[in-house]
C-alpha cells in the first residue's frame, strides 16, 4: 500500500473514530502523531526561502500601462531534471530576454491545470448527482468559461459605464 493511500485510509479511520462530517487535517495529523506516525523531516531553511520567493513570484500582480489590467509578472515554467523529476524555473514576462516558448510553456501549463480543475469538478459533481436522490442535486456547471471571462473583464474596464 502506498502512503499515499495509507494516508487516505487514516483520514478515514479519523472521520469513523470522531465522527466528524468536517475534516480538519491538523487534528487528524495530531491523531496520527499520537499513534507512533512519523512526522516528516522538516524542510531546510533554504527550501523555505525558496518557497517563500516561489509564493512572492506567484503575487507580483502588475498593471498593463495602456489597459491598466491585471496581470502577473512571473510565471512557472516546467523542465525535467537529471533525475527525471518535474522542476520549475521562473520567467519575468516584462524581461526582454524571457524567450517566447518559455512564456508559451508557462502557459500551456496553466492551461492544462484548468482542463484537469475542470474535468476533476464535472466528476465531482457528477459522482454526488448520481449518488443522491433527484432533490439533493446539483446543477452541473459549464466548463465553458468564455462567458464568464467576459463578465470579469467587463466588470473590471477602466472605461465601464455606470448607470
């Protein structure tokens, strides 16, 4: 069994023991502990540093000068190490030496996270409808999100007006 799965079956054995509908991940954790789990090695201070510029790169949100629209300046790019891993590097999309096909990776990727958000939402929903009585469903979202893309950017235009 992996421990991926020896974790889910915890979570599980958590719930049935506590009888919690709402699961709090630090008591389950603390549960754990209890029962001889090791906790994990903690992280270096050099891997929390780099977490903690990876999370400031992920906020540097900028304003385009002619649109005044939100945008973020650094992005992730994925690239496979010696080892085979999946790492990350960071571009500035406002450094004219970022490349065009890092920018474009970058994107690719944050594309393919939303398809996977997306698809793993319509199961989701799809698995509580099929497993609930007619009264208790819910409506499946559109995946199409053109719509509400144009209702954000409308919503947040320099030139709206209001009435």
């Amino acid at each position: 069994m992996s421990k991926v799965s020896e974790r889910q079956r915890f979570i599980r054995y958590w719930q049935e023991t506590t009888g919690a509908d709402e699961i709090d991940l630090h008591e389950v954790a603390k549960l754990a502990m209890k029962m001889g789990w090791q906790a994990p090695p903690p992280v270096s201070p050099e891997e929390r540093l780099a977490k903690q510029f990876k999370d400031a790169a992920r906020q540097d949100i900028r304003h385009d000068e002619k649109t005044g629209q939100p945008y973020r300046g650094y992005h992730a790019v994925p690239k496979r190490v010696a080892d085979g891993q999946l790492s990350f590097f960071y571009v500035d999309i406002d450094d004219p030496k970022t490349k065009p096909d890092n920018f474009r990776k970058a994107c690719v990727m944050r594309r393919e996270q939303t398809v996977d958000d997306m698809l793993a939402l319509f199961h989701d929903q799809s698995h509580w409808n099929e497993s609930r009585p007619a009264e208790q469903q819910v409506e499946i979202l559109p995946a199409d999100l053109g719509f509400d893309i144009e209702l954000r950017l409308a919503a947040k235009s320099p030139n709206k007006k209001v009435d």
